[in-house]
C-alpha cells in the first residue's frame, strides 16, 4: 500500500514537471506550414568567405528547427535577407611572461537580419545579432581563424532563427 502511495505521488510529480513542455513550434503555427528563403547575405566587411559560412549556417539552422520549411525557389512565406557589418578580434589571453603575445582571441561577427514577408512585405525582424566563438593561437593565426569561422556562424544563425521562429511579432 505504502509503495503504491509513493508511485502514486512519484507519478503526479513527473507529470507536473511535464506540464509547462510544448511539443513542436512555440510560435503558435504548424511546423512546416510556413517556409523561408534565404538570400545569399552581403558581406560589408574586409574578411572573405564570411558569406557562404553565414548562408550555409543559416539554412541548416532552419532545417534543424523545423519551424518553417526551407524554401530555394522563390515563393517562401517569408525572405530573410542582411548584411555581415562587423568581423572583430579581441586578445583574451595573453602568455604568463609575455604581456605582448597572445594566446586566445575571442571572436564576433555582427550580421544584420531583415526577415520580410513576400506577400504583404512586412518586416517581421530587423535586428542585429552577434556570433561569438574563441579561438586559440598556435603556429597559424589564419588557420584558427578559418577553422572558427564556421562555429561563429552556427551560433550566429542560432541566434538567427530563434528571433524568427519563437519572436512575438
């Protein structure tokens, strides 16, 4: 009797914990039910090959979601569109007995969004977001960098289609 009251209460615990949870798109549409294309972004900084890094990020971003449908032609519900307007590096670390030669860099990009709807040409977001990754210096600069741009546009586009998949607009 005592472990059928304690599975009884164990069971309506879990429950309760289960009761805030939402399966499927939190905006309040069906998922799929609506698609996005994504225009190649330009790119307004002096680092190259920022572009296909940030479009490729962006399209997986939206297929891992599952919101909205990813759409190539040209008849998506909504047009995500932007600009790469800033690439900066900042020295975090720095070795124990050389003040001058760094060891880490933290890396950002700052991309635009502009999120339209085809048909109305509303604009739904028109933010900036930030990817952000760290990279260590070894022998090569260039090569840590090439190498970090692809997990700063993966937390980019994160950050990207969240605004549009769970924003309140």
């Amino acid at each position: 009797m005592r472990a059928l009251a304690y599975l009884c209460t164990l069971s309506l615990l879990l429950l309760a914990g289960c009761a805030g949870y939402k399966l499927g798109p939190t905006n309040g549409t069906h998922a799929g039910a609506r698609s996005v294309q994504v225009m190649p972004f330009q790119n307004h900084t002096i680092e190259p090959r920022l572009i296909d890094a940030v479009n490729t990020a962006l399209r997986r971003g939206f297929m891992q979601d599952g919101t909205y449908r990813l759409d190539t032609q040209g008849d998506a519900t909504y047009v995500l569109t932007g600009d790469i307007i800033r690439y900066n590096r900042e020295a975090v670390a720095f070795k124990p007995n050389d003040v001058i030669s760094v060891v880490d860099y933290y890396l950002t990009m700052t991309v635009h969004v502009v999120a339209t709807e085809r048909g109305t040409g509303k604009v739904i977001v028109d933010r900036e977001v930030t990817g952000r990754a760290t990279i260590r210096v070894g022998a090569d600069q260039s090569s840590a960098e090439r190498q970090a741009v692809p997990i700063m546009a993966d937390d980019l586009a994160r950050k990207a289609v969240s605004l549009l998949a769970d924003g309140s607009w």
